[in-house]
C-alpha cells in the first residue's frame, strides 16, 4: 500500500495557518468543500456557496440520518456541518478534527447553540478516541485525502461505526497512479496527499474491509467547475493561488485528479444482510453492492452448490449444445460450473446489473440480460430453452417461488428444470411445495448436500411432461 510521505503535523500546521486565508475567498463561515451543481454548465461565481450547500443536502437526503442517530463527523473543521446536521434532524453529533484552531472555532460555534447535542475534540482520524460500535453513522467531506493513512482511517472509521451503520462521505481520488510533474506540484504536493485509491480501488478497499458499498458517484465534472469558480473568487487577492487552482482543474481534465462519493453501510453477516431483504429494489442494490467481493467471499463455503447443481442436471442432459437459461446467474458460478462440464450455449438473467458485469467477465455466456423473474422476461419466448437452472434463487428474501410461473413457459417439452434451494425454505414453507405441484412435470433427479458446513440444500431436477 501506498503510504504518504507528508505527515499530520504537515497538515495540521498547514489548516492551522491557513485558516483565515480560505475564509477570506472560499467561504466566510469557514466550511470549506467543493460545490454540487444543480445547473453544471451555466454556474456562476455567486453559484458556488449555494452548491456547496445543495452537497451537504444531498448527503443528508442519502444518510439516514434521524433524530436517533449519533454521527462522527469526521474532520469536522470549523463545525458548520455539524450544527447544521443537528439543526436539520436533531442528531448528536460528534466532530473531530486535526486542526486545533478549527476545533476551538467549532467549541465557539456550539457555545452559540445549546440546546443542539453538539461535541467537538481534536484528534486524528488515524487513532479516534472511541469505543467500538459508537456511531449509527460516520460522515466525512474533503477530508480523508489529508490524512497520512488512509488505510488506518478507514479501519477505524469501520471499528467505531456500529453493525449497520452508515458511513457516507467524499473524497478527492486519483484516476491514475502516474501522476505527471504539474499535478504533482500543484494538486498532491500542494495539498499534502498521495495517489492512493482511484474510484474503483476505493470501493475495493471498503468491501475489503466490511463495508458494503450502496452508491458511488463519480464527481469529477462537479470538482472541476468548484476550482474553476474558486480561481475566480480567489484571483483578486490571491493570483498565485488562483493560478493553482488553475492548474488543478487542467489536472481534473487529464484524469490527475478525481471526486468521488460513497455511500456505505457496515455488514459483517451478508448473507443475513440478504436474506432480511423485502423488496427487488433493494435486493438488487445489495447484490450490486456485494458483487465486487461476492466470489471471493464465498469461493469456499458456497460454490459446491453450483458445482453439485450443475453435475445433477449434466446427469439427464448429455446434450453439451443445449440451450440453457441460468436464471438468477449472479456472478456466473453456475455458467462456470456448466461450461467446465462442456456445455456452451448458456444465457444469463440476473436482476443485477452489477453481478452480472463480473459474469459477463467470465465468457460463459452466449448472452447477459438484466431482468427481474417476477415479470416476464422479454428476451425469451415461449419454449425456448432445453434447460432451465435456479440456484439459490428461490430463497429467503429473494425472488417469490410464485416467479416460477414466469419461467415454466420458457421450458421446451420434455426440457429439464435443475431447482436448488436451501432445505429448511422447502421444508418448513407449505406454499413453496404448493407452486411446485402444480406443474406438469416430473421429479427424475434430487440430490442433498450442505453449503456452509451445516446448511442442507436440495438439487432437484424436474422433466417437463
């Protein structure tokens, strides 16, 4: 990993000193972030506070934040945000900064508001003074770019964010890891930051650590409009500076430099996470969450399901050429599983864009579609298919076994239907075992066996009459 050859006593010193610099152009009340804009294209100078404000309300809409909630900001500077977080939803809050000055501005700020739970310490995101599990959320803005590990931080910030808490934020990120010489001087050595992650390295890194990651926006178009109308607000007193920000959006244009936000919630049980799930928008939100890490997660104690399905349908289908629908194919396990076993003409249906975007990666499917099995599939018509898999599908929070009724119609006569769900969902659910009978098929294959060490799951494979 990439460590940072600039220190905190670097960055402190530099926000200690400059301070009253940046409220003299940026923003007189101290909040210094970079604006969002409702009209990008004809935004004007008198436009930027107002989208730096529009950015804090747009976090909050996405936060979930209630008046129940404890929220760490962190770098929390000279406390706008959080008095403004309070007064908006009466949240506690907590702000911590590295910046003595600017939490002894923060300490002033609250002093004027005293019925807003409001508390203010200095301290490094690196090492925060809290026990773990203390938030319900953790917000931060242009903030974690500063701070000498960032790696560090964000394991903290996950420690002390309580199971299923939010932890939403931005943060300046760096497209490429070959930084040219006049980025370097004017946008990482300026500002006391490494290129560590980029977008997508970000996300890698958050799922690595627990975090499933539930939005992403890319909002290098938004940075680059905020520096252009700063160079403005700081060329009168400032013409060095403004020359800088110059600089900086000449390396936003050539991908030196990027903005990115993220929206987070802390799971360590995903697949309780899942399961709890009670709608398809939010289903498919998870699996587009989890995607990036879904393989790697649960190689080991989840793919003997796909491998054991497609080995009991390969058992009543020598047909290597048949045409197969893998139904809820997700990253493609099953598409592995079938294509190690010879057979090639496999199309992919998955309620996740994003899932299948790693499926798609695999090259073992003829198609990839994105669609929802509880309506009706319009790629495919009636008797299409010689075969038809369901793997874990049909489950908990998922896809209604009434969603069969979709899927049937697509099934060739005398065509094979591979069904594999978990045990106790066939077991103990009386409508599950309903739907199943009232089909023109017949059971000619069924094997057990258990993911998870302990978790019994059922391969059953039915001929349509």
């Amino acid at each position: 990993m990439t460590q940072s050859k600039f220190s905190e006593t670097d960055t402190e010193l530099f926000y200690d000193s400059e301070d009253s610099l940046y409220r003299s152009f940026w923003d007189s009340e101290g909040s210094l972030h970079w604006g969002y804009f409702e009209n990008l294209t004809d935004a004007k100078v008198e436009d930027f506070i107002t989208a730096c404000q529009y950015w804090n309300e747009y976090m909050l809409s996405q936060s979930g934040i209630t008046k129940d909630s404890r929220v760490l900001d962190l770098g929390c500077g000279n406390g706008n945000t959080a008095v403004w977080l309070s007064q908006q939803t009466n949240c506690e809050v907590v702000g911590v900064d590295l910046s003595g000055v600017r939490i002894e501005n923060a300490k002033a700020k609250a002093q004027e508001y005293p019925s807003l739970r409001l508390e203010f310490e200095k301290a490094s995101a690196t090492n925060l003074p809290y026990e773990e599990g203390s938030f319900t959320h953790v917000w931060s803005q242009a903030t974690l770019y500063h701070v000498h590990d960032r790696h560090q931080a964000l394991r903290e910030i996950h420690r002390v964010l309580e199971e299923r808490g939010t932890f939403i934020f931005d943060d300046l990120v760096s497209p490429t890891q070959k930084i040219n010489k006049i980025a370097r001087k004017y946008v990482y050595d300026r500002l006391l930051f490494e290129p560590i992650f980029s977008l997508d390295s970000y996300k890698d890194f958050l799922g690595k650590l627990g975090f499933m990651v539930l939005a992403a926006k890319d909002l290098k178009e938004h940075l680059h409009k905020s520096y252009g109308l700063l160079s403005q607000l700081a060329l009168p007193q400032y013409p060095e500076l403004s020359a800088a920000y110059d600089k900086m959006c000449e390396a936003i244009q050539t991908d030196q430099l990027g903005w990115g936000y993220y929206l987070c919630e802390k799971v360590s049980d995903r697949l309780s996470w899942i399961y709890e799930t009670n709608n398809q928008q939010s289903l498919r939100d998870k699996y587009d969450a989890w995607s990036r890490i879904y393989d790697a997660e649960l190689d080991q104690p989840y793919r003997i399901s796909p491998i054991r399905s497609a080995t009991a349908l390969a058992g009543v289908l020598p047909d290597k050429k048949a045409s197969i629908l893998d139904a809820g194919a997700g990253t493609g396990m099953v598409g592995e599983a079938l294509a190690e076993l010879g057979y090639s003409n496999i199309t992919a249906v998955d309620l996740s864009e994003e899932m299948l975007a790693v499926a798609r990666k695999k090259q073992v499917y003829r198609s990839l579609h994105q669609g929802n099995l509880e309506e009706t599939l319009k790629f495919a018509g009636t008797e299409t298919f010689d075969a038809i898999v369901t793997v874990g599908v049909f489950t908990f929070g998922h896809a209604p076994i009434e969603a069969l009724y979709n899927l049937f119609p697509l099934l060739k006569a005398g065509g094979y239907f591979l069904l594999t769900v978990r045990a106790d969902y066939h077991d103990g659910n009386p409508a599950v075992q309903e739907v199943i009978k009232s089909f023109a098929w017949s059971l000619v294959a069924r094997e057990e066996f258990n993911i998870f060490d302990t978790e019994a799951m059922y391969a059953m494979v039915w001929k349509k009459d």
